[in-house]
C-alpha cells in the first residue's frame, strides 16, 4: 500500500461475522472497506453498499486482484479457508482469516507454509487476543497475581437445531462444535498454559458424524487442569474462570468476547471494562495494517505457532470421539 491513502480491505464472504467486522472497519479511522467478494454478485453488492464499498466482485478471484485492497479479510465457512487464501498469496495479499485457520489441520500448516514461502502476512482472526480484557488476563497471570495457575473452567456452547445442510452441522463445511465454538475454550487454555501434557476427552457426535458436544480436560506438568466444554445441543454457562494459589479470575459471558473481566485476591475485588467487544475487532484490524505497512509477516500476538498449536488440539479431540474426517 501506499501511504497516502486508508488501508483498503477485501471481504471475502457476506456472512454475519463478515458484516460486523466490515462495520468495524469502516468506522476504524485509517482504513477502509475497499472491496467485497462472493460468488453472489447481488450479495456481494448489497454488502459493499451497507458498508461503502467501492467495489463488488463476483468471485474471490477477482476481490484478490483489486488494487485497492491490501489485506484480504476471509470470512467463509472454514473448509473454504484455505482456496481463498492461496488465491490471496499468488496476488500478494496479506490475508487475515476467520478462526479457525482451516478445516484440518493439514490445511492449516499448509497455508502457514505457503504464506511463508510468499512472503506474505497472514494471522488467524483470534479476535479473543486481542480484546483488552483477555490480555489485561494474560498480564495479570504473567506477572503472578493470582499465584500459579491451576485450575482453568471455560465453556462455549449452545443449542442449535439439527440440519445436516447448516454450515455448523455439515462435514463438507468444517461442521460440528470443536471447530466453530470449542476453538474459543481452548485458545484460552493454551493462551495462559501452552501446550498440555495430555488430554481426555468426552462426548457425543451427531447423526452424521461431525461432533455435536465435548468436554475437554487438559493436564500440564506440575498439576495443572483446564475443564473445557463446547456444545451445539445445550446452552452452557459462557463464561471462564481461571484460579490460582492467590486468587482467582472470573470472565464474564461470554468470555470470548468479555467486556468484563474481575480479580479476586482481596477481600475488594478488582475490576476491568471496556464499553464493547467490537473494541477487540478494531485492534485485531490495526494490528494487521500496522504489521503489514511495516512489512512484517507474522503477528507477535497471534503468532502461527499459536494458531497450528490449537488446531492440533481441536483435531486431536475430534479424532478421540470418532468424529467424521473432513474431505
């Protein structure tokens, strides 16, 4: 990009997530929605004027070799990740990618190795990074607040109806609870401890196969356990807690995308706010168009270590229930 003008962004699917974030976008000072893409012309369109797009295309092909975009925003479901973002490293575009990274984790380490080889950014749209109360979390953890760590309880689920065509529940799309909702719980859990030891794993999958619940519980050298759960058939609590031998952290629901979190290591609790999730959005965003005007290929906050670290998890878990492979 240029730096006499806004930062443009392309959006890559007309979605619920792809519409929030294009709206954060456009209201971000210095960066701009400059193009959407979809393989509905018409849906691509009325995108493009709710947010002030200049541009529409028809196909991601052609989004990926408009001018005026410098960073490709993908927001299809998640078995369609990985064609988006090859098309966006032959144009050279910096590419930010809706959670998970892929469908497996194949997919995942081959685009990690691809944008690589290119040369170009790319980071996985954990938005839960970056929001200010999960990493006022993370400090107050790694500056010993609440003691050693031992005991992390975080859940994400809730009830959806069974249809084998829906994008949560169909296999050819990346379907089933791990992927969509359970990536939030264990991000976590490896935000805060890293890699676990070991991990067990329960739960039940649906009709076709994909995985429609499952609790998680995660162990690390020294002691300590996370108790994670996911589901698409019951509604959980949302919320996460993280206890250590001085205190403890409560997260409010729903913890991905908290606007309160408290510390308890008194008898006067500490409290942290922001005014809304979307706050998490727009510094996932300037974290992007920092990184790449400066050229950089990889985010210190949601490093591809990181992201191929879960994925392997989530996979791992799939695999320990029977869950049907992804094509």
């Amino acid at each position: 990009m240029t730096s006499d003008r806004e930062f443009g962004w392309g959006i890559a699917a007309t979605g619920v997530i792809a519409k929030r974030v294009g709206s954060v976008i456009a209201r971000e000072p210095g960066m701009r929605v400059a193009a959407v893409g979809s393989r509905d012309t018409g849906r691509a369109r009325a995108l493009a004027d709710e947010l002030g797009a200049p541009s529409a295309h028809g196909s991601y092909a052609e989004l990926v070799r408009n001018p005026e975009v410098d960073a490709i925003y993908i927001a299809t479901p998640h078995a369609q990740h990985r064609a988006v973002a090859e098309a966006a490293f032959a144009a050279g575009k910096a590419v930010l990618c809706e959670k998970p990274l892929a469908a497996t984790l194949a997919d995942a380490t081959a685009m990690v190795k691809e944008a690589q080889a290119a040369g170009v950014f790319l980071m996985e749209a954990m938005w839960m990074r970056f929001n200010p109360v999960i990493r006022r979390v993370q400090d107050i953890v790694g500056a010993g607040q609440i003691g050693e760590v031992r005991t992390i309880n975080a859940s994400f689920g809730f009830p959806q109806p069974y249809d084998p065509a829906s994008r949560l529940w169909d296999p050819q799309q990346g379907g089933g609870a791990l992927l969509d909702l359970g990536v939030y719980p264990v991000a976590l859990a490896h935000l805060l401890l890293g890699d676990p030891e070991a991990v067990h794993v329960t739960g039940a999958l649906a009709e076709n196969g994909v995985d429609a619940e499952a609790a998680l519980m995660m162990t690390w050298p020294g002691g300590a356990r996370a108790f994670l759960e996911t589901s698409l058939v019951n509604l959980t609590a949302m919320t996460a807690t993280v206890s250590g031998t001085r205190g403890w952290i409560e997260v409010g629901a729903p913890f991905h995308a908290a606007t309160h979190v408290t510390v308890r290591t008194s008898p006067t609790p500490e409290e942290h706010r922001i005014e809304s999730a979307d706050e998490a959005f727009a510094a996932e965003l300037r974290e992007v168009r920092d990184l790449v005007s400066r050229g950089a290929t990889e985010s210190p906050v949601m490093p591809l270590d990181a992201t191929l670290a879960v994925m392997r998890l989530l996979e791992d878990a799939r695999d320990s229930l029977g869950a049907v492979p992804f094509a």
